[in-house]
C-alpha cells in the first residue's frame, strides 16, 4: 500500500513510517496541512494516517476534503487529545479507525491491517461488481450471523441465502456498499463456527449482500460442498436437477 503519513509530530510521523516500511508499504510524508492536502489531491494513495495535531486542518475537515470524498481514500486518525465526541464525529465522517497517543507498534499494526484489508476489500468489491452473478449458485438457507464492524459495533442477523462467494444478510446495521466487517457464524453442516473477513457488495430488497475475502482453500471447500449438498435436498424436495 502507499500510505500518506500527515504529522508534524516528528516520533509519530517516525513510528508510522517505520512500520510501514517492516510491514512492506510505502510512506508519503506530510508535515504540515498543505502538504496533505497536495498529496491528497495528486498522489495515488491507499490510505492516510492523520494526526489530528497537524497543524491547520481538523479531523472534521480532512476527512470532508473533495478528494478524500470523491475517491474514498479510507483515513486513519491519530490523537492523545479527541475527545469522545470528537472521535464520534470522525467515524460518522468516514474514518475507518481512530489511534490514541501514545502509538503503541501493536495497536498501529492492527489498524493497518484492517486499513490493508479494507484496500484490498474495496478492489475485490470493483471486481466482484463486473462479474456475471448468475454464473455463482446462492442457495436458501437459514442461519444466525454476527456482523462485527473493526471500529466496535456488533449486530445480530439472519442469513438469507448462501454460496461458496459470500452471503446475504437481513439485519438491523446501517452500512453502505463497500463496508467491511467481520462476519461470525455457524454453518448449515454445525461447528466449527466462521469468521470470515467480508465487504458488503450490494445492498437491495432481500437484504445485504456480503462478499467472503480471503477464505482458506478449506474454508472454500466446505462453502463449496454446503452449497452443493443444501442444492441437492432442495432439486430433490422440487423434483428439479440440482445446481452446479
């Protein structure tokens, strides 16, 4: 990923690029309002790791920025001293995390992690959009799922249908196309339960439709032998063919 890095608090811009550089990513560095905005404006970026203490520019601002917006660059905020309503206005704007002070490399490593997942998630999502969906079989199925959204939030659900791709879910969360969050559940064949990485493709009349990320050859495999056996019982109950 290429990751703006805008502090002028030299040990956190430090810190930042530091691990982005052991964790294999490339750090652009701003130092001061101006100069995150410019890049903002006219680098290809993944993400930013803002520190609310930049001078010249508010969380609240940055994150209402044209080209934050136009091109959803998911932002990462930094601050010892947001307060909570303030680190509640930054996520209802769009931050995908807040970090407190001071970094430590655990906590920082996490939120980039889901800052790389959320990346990789918004271009599976590009590429899922152009795919002809009706080469995939969704089978009914019924099921409790846990939505668990990186910043905290939790919602319980109900599946709608199922295939080895992903999974349509009724609930009560309020999530736009592209969100990504955890989804925890116990298959139609019973334990092991999932958590499986997930970003919400579409939303329409019959529910949200999540797609799986980063599912093992295993997990694939069992989705892939569910789907087919839940086919089967119901061509057999109808009398029909199963899907293959």
């Amino acid at each position: 990923m290429r990751v703006l890095v805008a502090a002028a608090d030299r040990p956190v811009s430090d810190v930042c690029r530091d691990l982005l550089i052991d964790l294999g990513h490339e750090p652009v560095a701003a130092g001061s309002a101006e100069d995150a905005r410019r890049a903002v404006a006219t680098d290809c970026l993944d993400g930013v790791l803002l520190d609310l203490t930049l001078p010249g520019v508010s969380g609240r601002d940055f994150l209402q920025l044209r080209s934050i917006r136009a091109r959803s660059v998911p932002v990462v905020i930094i601050s010892g001293m947001a307060t909570e309503a303030e680190a509640r206005d930054c996520l209802r704007l769009g931050a995908l995390d807040l970090i407190g002070k001071p970094i430590s490399a655990a906590r920082l490593g996490e939120a980039l992690g889901f800052l790389e997942l959320h990346v990789l998630n918004a271009r599976l999502a590009a590429q899922v959009r152009s795919l002809d969906r009706r080469r995939y079989a969704r089978v009914a199925s019924v099921f409790p799922v846990r939505l668990i959204a990186y910043a905290g939030s939790e919602w319980l659900g109900m599946s709608v249908d199922l295939s080895p791709f992903g999974i349509r879910v009724r609930s009560e969360a309020s999530l736009i196309e592209g969100a990504t969050v955890k989804l925890h559940f116990t298959p139609p064949d019973g334990p092991p339960s999932l958590t499986v990485p997930s970003v919400l493709g579409r939303l329409d009349s019959d529910g949200q439709a999540f797609n799986f990320v980063t599912l093992t050859r295993a997990e694939f495999q069992r989705m892939s032998a569910i789907v087919q056996a839940l086919s089967s019982r119901s061509a057999a109950a109808d009398g029909r063919a199963p899907v293959r």
